[in-house]
C-alpha cells in the first residue's frame, strides 16, 4: 500500500493568467450563450428605456412654462418606468435560471472527472479539499459567467450611450463628468486584485474546513475514544475563521469598489451643478438642458455600478476557476465502456508477472524490484511475508490501481496496459484490507459491483458469504440502511459483504487481500471452504497472514523486501525456505503492506 504521509494537501493553486481564465471562463459559458444572450438583449431593452426617461424629463420642463398640457408627458414617463422594469425582471430571471445551469454543468463535468482520477492522484489530495471544489467553487460561477458579462456587456453599452447623449446635451458638461470618472475609477482598478487574492484564499480555507470535517467523521470512533473531539473541534474552528477573515477582506474591497460608485457620481454632480448653473446663468444652456443633464449623471450610476460589479465578480470568479482548473488537470483514467468480452472470458484468468518494478512516486524508493511470478488459472495462489513485502502492491498493479515502473504485468497473457480498463476490471473481483461498506442499504452495497445481478444470485452470494442469517435478523432485511462506511455492521460482517459483493461480480480472478482477519473461527473455516470452492473453477490471488488460509492454497509466493524469495507449495517451503518456516511456525503470518 502506498506509504504513509502520501495525502499530503493539494498544492495551493496559482492564480492563472488572464487569457486563460478567459479561456476557461467561456468553456462554462459557451453552451449558454443562446440564453445569455437572451438575458442580455432584453436587459438592453429595459437599459434603453431608461435612457428615454431623461429626454421626457427635459421636454416636461421645457412645456412647463407654456400653455402645453404635461398629461401625456406624465403618462410617457410612467409607461417607461413600468415598461423598463418588467423587461428587466425577465431577463434578470432567464439570467439567473441560465447561472444555475452553468453550476449543473461544471458540476456534473468536475464530478465525472474526479471519480475517475488515477488513484495515487487521490492519494496525494485531500479529498475534503476535491469536495468543497465541486461544491463551493462551482457555485461562484454561477455569477461570473452570466451575470457579469451581461453586465460587462450592457453596463458598457449603456454607459456609452449615456455619454454620447450627455455629449451631445453639453461637452463642458460631459468634460467634467468624465474627468471625475476616469479620477475615482483608477483608484478602483487597484482595488480588483486584492479582491481576487482574497476570495482565493478563503475558498483554500472552506476546502480545510471540508478536509478536516471529512478527517474527523472518517474515524469518529477513534476521535470519541480518543477524546480529541475539542483539539478536531479547534482545527476546524481554525479553518472558519481563516475563511472568514478572507471572506470579511474580501468583502471590505468590494465595499470600497462599491461606494465608489457612489462617490464619483456624487462628486460629479458637485461639480457639474457647479458648473452647470454658471453655464446657465451665462446663457450658454438651459435650465431643462441642464436638469436633463443631471438625471443623465443619475442614471449614469446603473452602467458603471454595472461595470464594477463584472469587474469584482470577474476577480471572484477567477480565483474559483483557478481552483477548478487545478482539479480538472489532475491525471484521470481511461474508462470508457467496451464491448462485451468474448466468450474465451469465462476461463478463468491467468497472471504473469515479469520484472516488474515499481515505485509510488518518483521521490520515493522503489516497493517492487524485479517481481517475477506465474499463476495459471484456476486454483488459490496465497502471498505472505513481512510487513513492507509489496503484497499488497501486486493487487493495485493487476488492477491498474497504479502503473508499473518497470516490467510488465500479464492478464491472460496480454499486458494490463493493453485491456481497456472496463474490460479488465470487469473480470476481476477485489476484496480490500479494510473491507468497504458504503453508505446506504445492504442491498446497493451487494449490487454496487454487479448491478444486474437477479434476486436468486443475491441470495445465493447471502448463502455462500453466511450473511443469510445477518440479513434475516436485520429490521429491514437486505432494505436495512448499514450506516456510514457500514458503522452499524460488525467488522466480520463487513468483510462477508465485501466478500459477497466481490463473488456476485462473477470474476474471472477473485483478489482477496486479508479478507478474512476479523472473522470469528466459525465464519472463517466456512469462508474458506467458499473460496476453495471458487478457486476450482476461478483464479484466487490471496494475502493472508493465517496459516489455516495459507496451508490450502495451490501455491504460495513469499515475498521479502520487494523480492519474490520463493515459490511452492506449504510443504516444500517450510523444508526449503527459512523465512516462511519461520513465518510458518509463528502461526500467524504477517500483515500485508
């Protein structure tokens, strides 16, 4: 098994640079961009309206001092105002429904990658940490791939408008508006990053928090036992508050980004009702001209409250897309479904190693040297030796678990590397050390290996692994929900129902890696008596440190040190080789590593 200290957390992730973030960015929203656009035209409509409201003011002031009824005006101003606002409900409706399908999309597409990461992949990354990207940083793409392009979109094309008929209303005027823009809003673009730095770093604190929550339910037991529950309690406290202390920094540059809006369009009316009323005083334009003006700088706040907005969702957005990216380079398998075998696959399996070598990591040093072994089918082949032997290994290479540094590793004599891992992994059924049990009922836990399996086969496997009578005294029979990671089953019991699980697959080669340890004598001496059984017409591959196990196998390998030292039968190791007579004599063999 991979050694320990592996799980180190995942690498915090850079921020990555701006045409690539846009390059990620538009894969999310490409698929949506009918909507958006949608989103965006009739937030335009309802944009333009608006636009029009100021027109209408200046022509109702200019018919006040006449004789001119103002009804239709009042009415004109009225319409627009409702007009405007129902169009804009609309899309601001079909733009949220589209960001929550953006959210979908990167979710199911992140989900799929991640269940098929390569397994020292997983081991190398909290998986805590995997979560909370699925879970948190999707959820920050919701806004930053609809909302602030639209707004990026029509916050700019309505701040163009306003200026070209604020422009054409008095440049003096516009002159000095746009002086204090451009003033105030440099000052905001410095503001930006810090924003994207914050939210970066609050979202590494949310994946702790998931990573130190999953560490603790993960051995609830051993944390009640060992009385940590306020040392785990503080970890994660730790974790929320760092988020949060981002989260509040994060918060504290948009709020000065935000205000700023305000301040500009404040310290524009200053100054053009400064200007604008010596203006007026002077003859060069009218008082309607100039409070039409005014309600144009008012207005102007929606655009550029618009652009801020994209701009500090784009900063948000960009730090949750970096995370993404990160989890989306991760190296994945190969999976996809293939054809039925070919009816030959019904033999049972032969395995052949051949030189082989390997390492976890390439800073590591090597478990395997130069393996060699040769297991015709059928019949039990048992592996024992000391801890650190590489029993285990041998199992995660036949299952591709991890690729070999060196040599090659045969299944029915083609190399693993050349099946299509559906294939291969559908003729194989495995039996691991701690004995998995999912969450859920006893019934998905049997049939999450082979999902087609009949009612009769269920009860056959029930029969076979003696959980018949664990079933009949469970409240719901095979309905009866196990409980976290099987928390409500023994520990012999949860190996019976990996063991079921893995002899319902129907395999052409049965691994069983201690899949008996924690069964009580009566269970054991009839699970072994099921997997000789088996083993007459399947292939059975076996770490034991049982003697009574290893004494019925066909053949035994002896590893040491990452070295096959010796191959035979019982009988002739215990004669010829001196670590398994010494082995043999303790009547326990080791564990397996």
């Amino acid at each position: 098994m991979p050694p320990a200290g592996t799980q180190d957390a995942a690498e915090k992730p850079e921020r990555l640079p701006a045409k690539e973030t846009w390059r990620a960015l538009y894969r999310h929203f490409r698929p949506h961009r009918g909507a958006v656009a949608l989103g965006a035209f009739l937030t335009l409509i309802g944009s333009a309206t608006g636009l029009a409201q100021p027109l209408a003011a200046k022509s109702l002031v200019d018919r006040l001092g006449g004789d001119d009824s103002i009804a239709g005006i009042l009415l004109l101003l009225t319409a627009l105002v409702v007009i405007g606002t129902a169009i804009e409900s609309v899309g601001a409706y079909v733009l949220e429904r589209t960001a929550e399908s953006v959210v979908l999309a990167a979710r199911r597409t992140l989900i799929g990658r991640l269940l098929r990461l390569r397994l020292g992949e997983v081991e190398r990354t909290q998986p805590g940490d995997l979560m909370s990207r699925v879970t948190s940083d999707t959820t920050l793409l919701r806004a930053v791939t609809t909302q602030s392009v639209v707004s990026a979109a029509s916050g700019g094309l309505t701040f163009i408008a306003t200026i070209v008929m604020m422009g054409l209303m008095d440049p003096v005027l516009l002159g000095v508006t746009l002086g204090v823009i451009v003033l105030i809003g440099g000052a905001v673009s410095l503001v930006m990053p810090k924003i994207a730095r914050a939210t970066q770093r609050a979202q590494e604190a949310v994946g702790t928090i998931s990573t130190a929550l999953e560490r603790a339910f993960g051995a609830f037991r051993t944390l009640k036992a060992s009385g940590a529950e306020q040392r785990e309690s503080a970890a994660v406290e730790a974790a929320a508050q760092e988020a949060w202390r981002h989260g509040v920094r994060s918060a504290k540059w948009q709020s000065v980004a935000w205000s700023s809006v305000g301040l500009a369009v404040q310290v524009s009316f200053l100054a053009v009702l400064g200007i604008g009323g010596a203006r007026v005083a002077s003859g060069a334009i009218s008082v309607s001209t100039l409070v039409a003006f005014l309600l144009f700088l008012f207005y102007l706040i929606d655009p550029v409250s618009r652009l801020v907005e994209a701009a500090s969702q784009y900063q948000v957005g960009s730090a949750a897309i970096a995370r993404i990216v990160q989890a989306e380079r991760l190296e994945t398998e190969q999976t996809e479904q293939t054809e039925k075998p070919a009816p030959t696959a019904d033999r049972p399996a032969s395995v052949v190693f051949d030189g082989v070598t390997f390492r976890y990591r390439d800073d590591l040093p090597y478990v395997h040297h130069g393996v060699t072994f040769d297991v015709p089918g059928p019949g039990m082949t048992a592996f024992v030796g000391p801890s650190g032997a590489g029993k285990t290994t041998v199992f995660g290479l036949i299952e591709r678990f991890y690729e070999v540094t060196g040599g090659r590793v045969l299944v029915d004599g083609k190399d693993v590397r050349e099946w299509p891992l559906a294939a291969l992994r559908a003729a194989i059924g495995y039996v691991e050390q701690d004995a998995p049990v999912l969450a859920g009922t006893l019934r998905e836990n049997l049939l999450f290996a082979a999902p087609d399996a009949t009612d009769a086969e269920v009860q056959d496997v029930l029969v076979r692994a003696r959980l018949d009578a664990v079933v009949e005294r469970l409240p719901e029979g095979l309905d009866t929900v196990v409980g976290h990671r099987g928390s409500k089953l023994s520990g012999g019991e949860r190996q019976r129902v990996a063991i079921a699980r893995a002899l319902l697959r129907k395999p052409r080669l049965l691994l069983l890696d201690e899949a008996t340890s924690q069964l009580d004598a009566v269970n054991e001496l009839a699970l072994r008596d099921v997997v000789a059984e088996v083993s007459r017409e399947v292939t059975v591959l076996v770490v034991a440190h049982r003697l009574s196990t290893v004494t019925l196998a066909d053949r035994i390998v002896v590893m040491d040190a990452g070295k096959v030292r010796a191959v035979g039968t019982h009988a002739e190791l215990v004669a010829a080789d001196p670590l398994y007579g010494e082995l043999a004599a303790t009547q326990f063999l080791a564990t397996s590593a």
